[in-house]
C-alpha cells in the first residue's frame, strides 16, 4: 500500500470473502487460502471441519513475500556457488518456499523444530544467519549453529531420524509441564514424502500418539524422494496415515503460504495446548533437483514440471498483493534489491569461509574427551610439524 | 559405613535408584521396566517409587527408545535406556551410531547427548538365539561412544552411577549370566571416590603371565587363576572395565613384567576387542614379549544353540590352554 494514497485498499475492498470446503474436484483435497491465481479465500475446511483462516495485516503480508523472495534468491545462490565449486552439494528448497515460510513464521518463540537438511527457509525464519548451512555444504563443519539458542535443531541428513529426536523433545516438554496454555510450548518435525516410508517415521508416529507429545509432524510431500514418485511411498493419501495411529492429519497447499501458516499454527497451538500430535502434508513440489548431484530429467517430464510451475508460489502472492493493492510496484523492485544485496553478502561470506585446520578434526568428539583421542591427536601434530618447511 | 552383600543385578537396581534420587533429570525407559522392573528385574520398583514419568514403559521399538531418548537429552534430561537383550539393539543401530555418538562432535560441541544405553549381553544361560551376543565390538569402534562393562556386583553399583554422571553418551554391558553373583557393595560411599569409570583395575596380581578380561568373562579369568596357582603358576588377571576408551596401561605395566598376554572375551575373535588389544600390546610390549599375544574368545559363528554354547564360550580349560601355549611358544 503506497503511503498517503487514500484510494489505497483496505480488507474491504478485497475479494469477497468465501469459505472452500477441501476436496475440489479433480484436484486432491487440500487446504487453501490462496489460489495460485493470487485469489484470496477467506477460509477452508479440513477433512475433520477445522476452519482454516488467517488474519494478516498488510504488513505481514507483505513480510511473508519478502521472506518468500529471501529465501528463493538466497538458495539460488547456494545453487550457483555448487556449481562453481564452491559448495560440495547443495540441497535446494525451490518450490516449496511457501511450505517453509508459512509454518517457519508459524512457530512461536518457544517452539523447537527439527528439521531435515532442506529446511533452509525455516531456517531463515526461526533468525538463524543463512550461511550456516553453507559450512557444512561446503564441507568446512558439520553445522554447528546452537540449536538451544535458535530453537531450530541441526540438519539430519538420515532421513526421518530426526522425528524421533523431536517427539523424545515433545515428550520432555510435557514432562517438565511446559503445556497447556498460550505459553506452552509445542515442536515441529519436518520430513518429506519419502520419509514417511521410514521405521523411525512410524515409530515416531506411535511414541508422539501413545505419549500424546505436544509435536506437529510437517511433512513436506513434494512429490519426489531423489527419483521415486510419491507411489512409491504409498498407496494412500500421507494426510491420512495419521488416522491409523490416533490423531489428525490435514493436507495443505504447500505453495500457499497463508496456508501452510494457518494450518501449522492450529496445529502447533492445539499441541502448546496439551492436545497432542498431528500430521500436515503439505502438499508441493521440488521444482529443483534432489540436489545438485541430481539430474530430475531422468525421472520426470517437462509437463509435470510447468504445472507446478503454475502453482508457484511467490508469484501467486505477487499476484494477491498486486490485486489487493497491498503494494506498489516499489514494493517488488525493493525486495528484488534487499535480496540481491543479501545473496551478494552471502557469496562473499562463503568464499571467505576458511578451511578449518586439520587438527581440530580431533575436536568435540567426546565432552569429556578420551586419553586414546589425545595421544593419536598428538602424533597426528607431531606428524603435520615434521611437514614444516618442507615443499610438501 | 555400609557394606552390603548384593547380587551384580540388585547392586545395578541400587545404582540405578541412587541415580534417580540424585538428579531429577534422570529417566529411565525401555521395554518392561516399569511394573515388571525389567525381564532382568534390574528395574524392580523403581517405577513404583519415582513415577510413570520418571521410569518409563515404551512402546516396543528399540529404534524408538533410543531416538527419542535423543530428544530428551537435547531437551536436557539424562535418559538412561535399557534395551532389553543384545540382540535386539540392532533396530537402534542407525540411533545410536549415526545420532547418539555423533551430535556433540557435529554441533562442535553445542549438544551434549548424556544417554548411558543399558545392555544385558553375553551367554551362558541356556538362552534362545539373540539372547547371548557380545555386541562390544561394534560400539567400540564407533568414535563418539564409550563402551563399558561391569564384572562384580560393587563395580555395579558405582559404575552405572558414573556413567549416568557422565556427559559422554556411554554403552554399559552388562553381564547377564552374572546377574546372579554376589559381592559387597559399599552403599554409601561418595561417589567422587569410587574407582575410576575409565580405568582397567588387577584383579589377581600374578607375575607368569597377564590375562585380560572384561565382563562375564572376569569370573572365568579369575578361576583360571586359582587353577593355575594350583600347578604353580601365577596368572596376573586384569579387569579391563572400559572397552572405549581402552585402558591398558595397567596391561602394559603387567606384560612387560610377564612376558606373556592372553586375551579373553566371548564375542568372536575376528576383528574383536582381542585384535586391537594384540596389536597395542605388541606395539607397546614388543621387547618383553616371550610369545605373540594368545586370544581366547567365541568363534566366528552366530551364536549356537544353547546346548552348545558351553563349547562355544570360553571357559577355564580353554583359557588355561591358550596360557599353556604361551609357555611353549
């Protein structure tokens, strides 16, 4: 909204307001709020008769677009610094920007999440400076921001290992009381379609129900795990697994933002409240590939891709903000700059990201440490120093 | 100062109780703890005096009880799991060596993941199959991990103390066909005095020859000693306590005196905790060694039925005969 345009829009002026119950024909039931042509809908149920809605200002939407376009152009970025050399692998989130950043601004402060080693757009989201994850791409650690501190775990690269560690989290949190009210705190567990297929995914499903744990498990369904199509996963809708293990489940448009918002944040806070586990599948696509040791041509056609293509997500929220009059056309060009400023700063951060020194290998492998540990760190150095002027 | 007779199983139960009183933080959870106290009864009526939240029944998956024991240690608490028999710690594998042993390294120590993972292992009670492994080996060998096992009921009590104390993510053995065996046990003495987690300790000063045992197999060492004194010869038994790290320092001192090493364990002698102690041994002894380093352990089989597993387990004879062969070597 352009200041001191009096003409400007307000909520009253948007598209009229509607309610969609899921299950649209042809199309699989899933909650939306926004249509990938940019139309807003004011509300939608889920297959229990939840109401899904979201009440933004202009502000906040027009900050969900800005994280939208951070987080694109930033793993852009980590895209190209990969296929420069600069980055082992990267591991990109194109596509389901809006899965990420409407559940990321989902979670409250106190809330922990445990995420994969895509959820790069969490990470955004939950404060964490986006070249973390470049370290451990670009092989110079293994992570290592503070998860306590963030409240954002470290990647997993074992695939649905993590969802254990976030119902153990969830189980704790309960333990020590902290449900139960607008202060409780809640956890979210990431994972994708492929994942679902994994022992330690239904273990978790079992333990989080039996437990009733206080953690919303967030699969992002994009539709592929490396080359195997979601068929190979499973026969019936993930949404609904959660029902055979004794709680809800609803499916989302994951391309939608404001969905992916509300959704998570019924979820998160009916579990903050003591209700206990839940499923979403948010259902969107990889437009990228597995990662960049990846080539989707083998395993996909072009169509099926442009379809996608039509549901992107930034461009349907580019779309609603425009229709709305929410923005001027400064708003876009703004944003554009801040994050190709931001992709800059980045790139020059990473390149100057020193290797470690060989020694430090030997570090942090036990907190209390190991005397065998030290001595083959000691031969190791007295070994390195014998190299010492030498052309080697 | 009390000094109890308790068996190694209820010395383990008493460890276990005073860890729960010491520090609110401490759960423990696996299959059957709880009401049944374990198909061991190591947990007998801890659930019952500190709570359902404090001494948790889980649902059946090993997988499950380590991992979201994971997430309680990163939620600050200090799970300590048991899993219910060695054979069935593999569904938790991927847990414990890809996640448990890992965490503090990658978060470069941000995350400390103090979990003591709870193992009945090795044979001899006439059990079923994956009922009597000696799964040591792949713990030891897995950097991020210490690995430790008790032989006496006092080492017992003190060392399941120590390791539910400690930060470090520790694999505790315990020996299941000497759940039964009774010692003293000094209840109540401060724990900042008991022998060292981390530290191998003689059992049987000796000056013929050195053998090395861990576990079960500490009772087997110990009666081979008293046999041997009957022929005239003096075996020095060490009690090796920790598998990872390994201390053998002790062992150094001892072969370098004797002039002749064997090494016992149940698992299977390939690629066992008997290579890597061979071979430290004859890097660091080489000059006092009378014969190479002799291995007595279980074959390399799965393990047999149980009305074999006599044949199969170490025993006094064998370990007799393997010192015999150092001697004519």
């Amino acid at each position: 909204m352009a200041k001191g345009d009096p003409g400007a829009a307000t909520r009253s002026k948007r598209a009229a307001p509607r309610t969609k119950r899921a299950a649209a024909t042809g199309e699989p039931e899933l909650v939306q709020l926004l249509t990938p042509e940019g139309e807003r809908i004011e509300s939608a149920l889920g297959p229990d008769g939840t109401e899904y809605r979201v009440d933004f200002t202009d502000e906040e939407y027009r900050g969900l677009y800005r994280d939208l376009v951070l987080v694109r152009k930033l793993d852009a970025e980590a895209t190209a610094l990969q296929r420069q050399g600069e980055l082992g692998l990267w591991a990109s989130l194109l596509g389901q920007e809006a899965a990420q950043v409407g559940s990321g601004r989902a979670l409250r402060t106190q809330d922990m999440a445990f995420p994969t080693y895509r959820e790069h757009g969490v990470l955004y989201c939950r404060g964490i400076d986006p070249i973390m994850p470049l370290g451990l791409f670009r092989g110079v650690d293994q992570g290592g921001w503070d998860p306590n501190e963030f409240k954002f775990n470290m990647y997993t690269i074992v695939i649905g290992a993590q969802t254990l560690h976030a119902t153990g989290y969830a189980m704790g949190v309960a333990m020590d009381g902290k449900t139960g009210s607008d202060e409780g705190e809640a956890v979210i567990a990431y994972f994708g379609d492929g994942a679902t297929s994994q022992g330690d995914v239904n273990e978790s499903f079992v333990w989080a129900s039996v437990f009733n744990a206080p953690l919303v498990f967030f699969c992002q369904n994009n539709q592929y795990a490396i080359s195997e199509p979601l068929e190979r996963q499973t026969r019936v809708p993930l949404y609904q697994r959660a029902g055979g293990f004794g709680f809800p489940g609803v499916r989302v448009d994951g391309n939608d933002v404001l969905a992916s918002y509300a959704v998570t944040r019924h979820a998160l806070d009916n579990a903050r409240h003591g209700q206990g586990p839940s499923l979403i599948e948010a259902y969107t696509y990889r437009m990228g590939a597995h990662t960049t040791s990846d080539d989707p041509t083998r395993y996909r056609i072009a169509s099926e891709v442009e379809a996608w293509q039509a549901k992107d997500p930034i461009a349907r929220m580019k779309a609603f903000l425009t229709k709305q009059q929410i923005v001027d056309e400064s708003f876009f060009a703004e944003v554009d700059e801040q994050a190709r400023a931001e992709s800059v700063h980045l790139r020059e951060r990473v390149l100057a990201m020193p290797n470690p020194e060989p020694v430090t290998m030997f570090d942090h492998v036990y907190p209390n440490g190991s005397p065998e540990l030290d001595e083959q760190r000691a031969q190791f150095s007295k070994y390195m120093e014998s190299f010492e002027g030498s052309a080697h | 100062m009390a000094t109890e007779t308790l068996t190694l199983g209820k010395a383990l139960n008493a460890g276990l109780r005073k860890a729960l009183e010491n520090d609110p933080k401490v759960v423990i959870m696996g299959e059957d703890v709880g009401k049944l106290g374990g198909v061991f009864r190591i947990t007998d009526g801890l659930q019952k005096d500190f709570g359902d939240q404090r001494v948790i029944d889980t649902p059946l998956a090993e997988s499950g009880i380590i991992g979201t024991a994971v997430g309680l240690a990163i939620r600050g608490f200090r799970p300590v799991c048991e899993i219910q028999f060695d054979g069935f710690v593999y569904p938790a594998y991927d847990q414990i060596v890809s996640q448990v042993a890992k965490m503090h390294y990658r978060s470069q120590g941000k995350v400390r993941i103090p979990m003591v993972i709870r193992i009945p292992y090795g044979g001899g009670i006439g059990a079923v199959e994956h009922h009597s492994e000696s799964p040591e080996a792949y713990f030891a060998h897995t950097a991020g991990l210490k690995v430790v096992t008790c032989a006496n009921p006092q080492d017992a009590y003190s060392m399941i103390q120590q390791a539910i104390a400690s930060d470090d993510p520790i694999v505790f053995l315990e020996p299941k066909r000497r759940y039964w065996e009774k010692g003293p046990v000094e209840l109540d003495a401060p724990l900042a005095e008991a022998y060292p987690l981390h530290a191998a300790r003689v059992a049987r000063p000796g000056t013929d020859a050195t053998v090395l045992a861990y576990g079960p197999m500490v009772r087997t060492a110990l009666d081979a000693a008293t046999a041997a004194a009957e022929d005239g010869r003096e075996l020095e038994v060490i009690d090796l306590r920790t598998l990872s790290p390994l201390d053998l320092t002790a062992a150094y001192e001892s072969v370098k005196r004797t002039g002749r090493c064997v090494v016992v364990h149940e698992a299977p002698g390939n690629l066992g905790l008997g290579s890597e102690i061979a071979a430290r041994i004859t890097e660091e002894c080489f000059y006092s060694l009378e014969s190479p380093v002799l291995r007595v352990t279980g074959f390399d089989t799965p393990y047999p039925a149980a009305r074999v597993e006599e044949e199969y387990l170490p025993d006094l004879d064998r370990v007799l005969d393997a010192v015999d062969r150092t001697f004519g070597w």
